[in-house]
C-alpha cells in the first residue's frame, strides 16, 4: 500500500499533462472495483455518501465525512481526492481548522466550494469566499503543503449561472493559491474553453454528471485535465435498484432482474481484489 505522501506526489503528476477520468465512489467496495478497473485516481461524492446514510446531499456531519474519507483513503492503492464541500464553515478560521483534520485523514487532495447552501444567497461574497480559499490554502501548507487543493465556484449549479463572474472567482482562486479549479455545471465547449483559458497552466476539473456526446478525447483538446462525475456513479445505482424495486412494488413483476451481475462474478472480483492487498 502506498503511503500518503507516495498517492499525494502520483496525484500532483497526474495534473502535470494529459487528461484522466476521476470517478466517484461512495464507499469501500465501489471505490475497490473501480480502481480495479485500472482508474489511476479516486474522488469522493458527498452526495453518493450522504444516501448511503440515508441523507440529503450536504446533511452529513463533518466527523462523519472525515471517517468516510478515512476508511476509503486507507482501503485503496490509488489517490483520493475529498469532496470537501463547503469546509463545514463559514468563517475563513472554520474552514481551516476542517482542512486541517481533513489532511490528516490520508487523502490526497481536496475540494472547498463557494456554496453557501442558502438559496437565498447562493454564493458567499467574493471577498469572503476568497478569504476562505487563502484559508484553505494555509492550512494545508502548514500540514506539508503536498495535498492538492481544487477550488471551487458554484454558481453553474446554484442557480447562478453567470460565466463572468465565475471566471473572476476561478481566476481570483488560482491566484490565491488553489491548485485546481473546478465549475460544476458548465456545459459547453465556449464555456470549458473560457474556464481552461482563464486559469491557465493551472488544471481544470470538468464535472460530467449526464449523458452527453463529449468524449474524454473532446474534453482533452479543450484543455481539461481533470473529468469526474460527482454523484452520477451513485446515481446510476439507485436508478437502477429503484428501477426494479417499483416494478416489483407497484407489478409483481421480476422482468426487469434481468441482465443482473450474478454473485459468483461480483465474489470473484472481490475474493482476487482481497489477494492483492
């Protein structure tokens, strides 16, 4: 097994060129089959997360996240980056003192937003959510400086779709020291290509949360570095369980078990997964 600052340093040189698929798992076992599928790097969801604990996207307690981040760090060979959500603070002093205990969980890399999970207000002020990223952003030079730090700006995905002003945030964030920058909710080639543009050399996540005919190959001459899919993996799941278990439900119908992974296969992954560690 790797140690952290060995995932931490194969994460850095992951961002150094090219472009790589970070999916999302949500827990040990999804997280194990997919770095079986050869996936060079991992990032956690908070919402695929928080409906395995029967919450809502953004309801889990951040000791709870931490010891999610935590056993999926220490259960995997490949680099982790944690979905960090908001900090679990407002306050730039909050928002440090999370990043902190957040480093310590073995994860090699982090994400902090500028959702302010009031739809009232979406964002936090500009200055303010600045602050926070520069908060962010001590705290973990003070832990080693070596986990990579993606910031960012929500408004895409909160009801604040201005690309101008994400671009200020964005560019604002890289300056103030984010190794990453990331727009949930942008969509077309104009706007991918703004972001990459704006924040250049420093890599862009692209989150691909929906079926769509960009390919990995598209997003690479566009410049991203980085596509994960959020809760989209997560997703897909309980379609699919929800899918069959109305039909049960509602039809006293079992057609649509059909096509299922049998248990041998799935036994057999984890039972060959089990050896290798």
């Amino acid at each position: 097994m790797p140690s952290p600052a060995e995932k931490r340093a194969t994460f850095r040189k992951l961002h150094a060129q090219g472009c790589f698929v970070i999916p999302n798992p949500w827990d040990v076992g999804s997280a194990r089959y997919l770095q079986g599928l050869g996936f060079k790097a991992l990032a956690s969801t908070s919402a695929g997360f928080a409906f395995t604990q029967g919450l809502a996207d953004g309801a889990v307690p951040r000791a709870m996240m931490l010891a999610h981040f935590r056993e999926i760090a220490a259960a995997t060979d490949v680099p982790l980056n944690a979905d960090f959500e908001g900090g679990f603070a407002d306050a730039p002093e909050g928002v440090a003192e999370s990043v902190k205990l957040c480093v310590e969980t073995g994860v090699a890399g982090l994400s902090i937003e500028d959702s302010t999970s009031d739809p009232a207000v979406p964002l936090y002020d500009f200055e303010l959510a600045l602050a926070r990223v520069r908060a962010a952003r001590a705290a973990i030079d003070a832990a080693g400086g070596d986990v990579m730090f993606t910031a960012r700006s929500e408004g895409f995905i909160r009801g604040r779709p201005d690309l101008e002003e994400t671009v200020r945030r964005l560019k604002a964030f890289a300056a103030a020291g984010a190794d990453c920058l990331y727009a949930p909710g942008i969509k077309t080639r104009d706007e991918i290509a703004a972001v990459v543009k704006a924040v250049a050399p420093k890599p862009v996540n692209f989150l691909m949360s929906a079926a769509t005919e960009l390919t990995v190959n598209d997003l690479a001459a566009l410049g991203v570095r980085r596509i994960s899919l959020g809760g989209t993996l997560a997703r897909v799941a309980w379609t699919a369980v929800i899918r069959v278990a109305r039909d049960i439900a509602e039809n006293g119908k079992f057609d649509s078990l059909a096509g299922t992974m049998s248990n041998p296969e799935l036994n057999a992954f984890f039972r060959e997964d089990v050896k290798k560690r």
